[in-house]
C-alpha cells in the first residue's frame, strides 16, 4: 500500500469533478463571484483556502469528540478566524508584500461556506489524517472552478492573463484590438461570473447524466 | 443515553475554557510580531514616498518598490526635509512619515487647522518634489496615497494603494497605468484657484494628453474608488495650498 489507500485517494480526486464544492455541492459561491476577475486573485485565495480548509479540517477533527454539539458552529467559526488571524498575522510579519496581496481575501476566507460546510460535513465524523485529505480535496476542487472562472473573466474582460496582455494593446489598438474586438466590461463584473460557473455546471451536468437530480 | 457533551454545565465550560485559549493565543501571536509589523509598515512608507518621487525599480510597465534593504537608506539619501504643518505653522520632524494620517484626521475632528500636515521635501535629478500624503476611503475600505507636486503644484509622480477593493476593479488604481496618468496633472485651474484632479467616467481623453484639464481617465467597474481618489486629492492637497502659495511668494 502506497503513502494513500484507494478511498484515501477518492477523498482527493472526487472534489476535483464528481463532488465539486462549487458546481455540485453550490459552496463557496459567493467567493467565487467576489475574487475572479483577475486569475492571479484566483490562484492566491485557492492557495489562501487550502491552507485555511486543510488545517482547520485536521483541528476540527482532532477536537471532534469534546464540541458540545449545541455549540459546534460557534466552536467551527472561532477556529476559522482564529487561524485566519494567526496566518495573516505571521505573513505581515515574514511576508509583508505576500499578506498585503492576500489581505482582501482574509475576510472573504472566514464567511467561505466551503470552509463551514467541510467542518460539518466530514471533520466532525472522520479522522484527522481523512479529514486532512478532505480539505485539500475540496480546495483543490474549488480551485480548478475559480481558476476557469479566472481565466475567461480576465481574458475576456482585460485582454490579459495574470497582468500580460495577451490581445494586444487596447488603446494603442493592436492585435485583436485593430481588428474591432473590445473588452466585455460586462465580465468583470460578480453578474458574469455566476454566468460562467452556471456554463461550467451545464457542461459538467451534460457530460455526466448522472449529476442530474431526477424530479 | 444523553452524551456528557450535551450537558448545559459542559457546554459553558468549553465554551469558556475555549475563549481563554484562543484568546491566549492570538494575544501571544499579536504581542510576539507587533515589532516586526510596525517595523515592516515603516519602511513600507518609506518606499511609498521614494515611489511617489520616481525613486522605484519600476520595470516597463508594473510598478516596482526599491528593496526593503535600500529603502531606509535611499529614505535619507533622497528626503531632505520631513516638515509637519500644523495650523499655518512649519516646523521639522524627521519621524513625520510616521504620522498616522486616520488617527489624526480623527482627533482633529473637522478642524484642518488641527491637523498635523506631514510634508516631504526631497530632491531628485536636480528636480524638487513636495510629497503629500493623501487618506481617504473606497468601496469597500481606506485607501491611501502619495503624491509628488512641484512648486507650482503640478503632480510629478503618484503612488495610491488600498486596504480592501475588488480586485481586478478598485484594486487597479495601485497599477502603474492609473498612477502613471497623474503625472503632469495640474492641481489649480488657469486662474490659480485650486481645483483638484478627477478622476472621469466617459473620459474623452483616454491617452490623456491633455494634462491640464484636471482629469485623469477612469477604471472601469470602479466608479466608488475613482470617487475616492478623486474626494482624497481635493480634500488632502487643498490643505497644502497655503504653503505651496507662501513658497512661490517668498
């Protein structure tokens, strides 16, 4: 048996499509429509998250048996902004340009409902070690749906990829620019985003009949 | 069979034991790293003022501090003068740049004549720069800035950053392209009076040639930051105009 068992691996590789935070458990939504317009945002909250989820899972699940349940979301919550405060507070200090690129998604982190929804969904009926696993899976999973979501705003809204035009100049009406193409405002703003994640789930639903609920 | 963690006696219990712990613990992080932030925070300043007067690594188009190791000692090289103005009086203070623009925005109440008016004479190229440090607020949160005039109040270079706008949007106006735009601005209008410089939607001018028209070209999808900007130039600078005018009268 390798470092992962076969359902160690599931717990990965099923967030990445099958069980997506986003497009089929409808988590983290609001993140998603927040940060997109710039790829570069998307990587850093899906590194920013991973941290956050993949830490706080193995904390949730380590104290799992001694929360009172009556309590549980207010004990989930301390937990998340208390490593969220912790890890902003060490990046200002180590990494001063790092935590000021990262300081409007600190916020966003602690009322992320993949976060909320992972403590009480798995962390607080599974192992560390499992639930470890878990958050990373998750986040993973969100990534690749912010990454798109990143990808097509930027492109189609700025004309560039991580900050490099790559349609060439819109004011000096180069490239794709010279023969009338113009940036869609439109995408980046929240409204577009939630139209693209709404294309991701269709083709994710018409690939697979089996994410369709039956009514 | 009830669980002992259901009990009304050990959820109160837990819940204290866990304000305590948690509460210990950030108190720790945030006692233990203090020193290290404000010292991080200093020099930050330190690069905002030598960037806002075109001491900066920039590249050819993202906007580039000088490294943390050079800044305190291009700090000294560059700013001749740190001068607070308080009520019509000028008096040195080489800890000006630390002056906490918020705070003392607050305790004046209003009163610009109780204000601390931090000011930063450096020299560059044989170019004098009048560095202003500007507050204000966004969308979402405080932004902030500096901005380098020469002694006819024309702007010489800028720097803007932001607490907390949208990325790709608000966040933008820390992109060189927007700050660019702000160099050679005037500040006063023709006649002398001071007027500010806007920052305008449907901009007719989006290469923004003409540089004494008061306005620089919007971003798009960020009309409340724009806003922003524009409200903290008019509302900071006018403050610095009765120097600017006693400079060019002596």
């Amino acid at each position: 048996m390798g470092l992962l068992s076969k359902k160690d691996t599931k717990l990965i590789t099923d967030p990445l499509a099958d069980n997506n935070p986003i497009t089929i458990q409808v988590l983290g939504i609001c993140s998603a429509l927040a940060i997109t317009a710039e790829l570069k945002a998307s990587i850093v909250m899906s590194i920013s998250v991973m941290f956050v989820l993949g830490l706080g899972n193995v904390v949730i699940s380590l104290m799992r048996n001694i929360i009172p349940s009556k309590i549980r979301i207010i004990v989930q919550l301390t937990v998340v902004a208390a490593l969220v405060i912790i890890v902003d507070q060490v990046l200002k200090a180590f990494a001063y340009e790092l935590s000021k690129t990262l300081s409007v998604f600190v916020g966003l982190i602690i009322t992320n409902c993949i976060i909320m929804g992972r403590f009480e969904a798995f962390a607080l009926a599974n192992g560390p070690w499992k639930s470890f696993l878990d958050g990373i899976g998750n986040s993973l999973g969100y990534a690749v749906i912010l990454i798109i979501v990143g990808f097509f705003r930027e492109l189609l809204g700025s004309g560039t990829l991580l900050g490099f035009p790559v349609l060439g100049d819109p004011i000096a009406k180069t490239g794709l620019y010279a023969i009338g193409y113009e940036n869609n405002g439109f995408m980046l703003l929240s409204p577009m985003a939630l139209i693209v994640v709404g294309i991701i789930i269709w083709v994710q639903r018409t690939r697979n009949k089996a994410l369709v609920e039956d009514h | 069979m009830e669980n002992r963690t259901d009990k009304n006696s050990y959820t109160i219990i837990f819940a204290i034991a866990m304000v305590i712990v948690v509460g210990a613990l950030l108190a720790f992080t945030a006692s233990s790293l203090s020193p290290k932030i404000s010292e991080n925070q200093r020099i930050e300043k330190q690069q905002n003022i030598l960037y806002a007067m075109g001491v900066n690594d920039n590249d050819e188009s993202s906007a580039i501090f000088v490294s943390t190791q050079d800044a305190p000692e291009l700090f000294n090289k560059y700013i001749s003068k740190q001068l607070v103005i308080k009520n019509g009086e000028v008096s040195e203070d080489d800890q000006a740049y630390l002056i906490d623009l918020k705070k003392d925005k607050a305790a004046a109440g209003g009163d610009p004549a109780k204000r601390n008016l931090p000011l930063f004479v450096g020299e560059k190229d044989g170019v004098t720069h009048y560095i202003i440090p500007i507050y204000g607020k966004g969308l979402w949160d405080a932004i902030w800035g500096y901005v380098s005039l020469d002694e006819n109040m024309v702007i010489q270079g800028a720097y803007f950053d932001h607490k907390g706008e949208t990325p790709g949007l608000g966040a933008n106006i820390k992109q060189r392209y927007f700050m660019d735009d702000f160099i050679g601005e005037h500040v006063l209008d023709d006649s002398g009076t001071f007027k500010g410089v806007t920052v305008a939607k449907g901009n007719a001018d989006p290469i923004n040639e003409n540089k004494t028209d008061n306005e620089v070209d919007a971003i798009a999808g960020a009309t409340i930051t724009g806003d922003g900007v524009t409200a903290m130039i008019k509302s900071d600078l006018k403050l610095y105009k009765p120097y600017f005018d006693n400079l060019k009268n002596n």
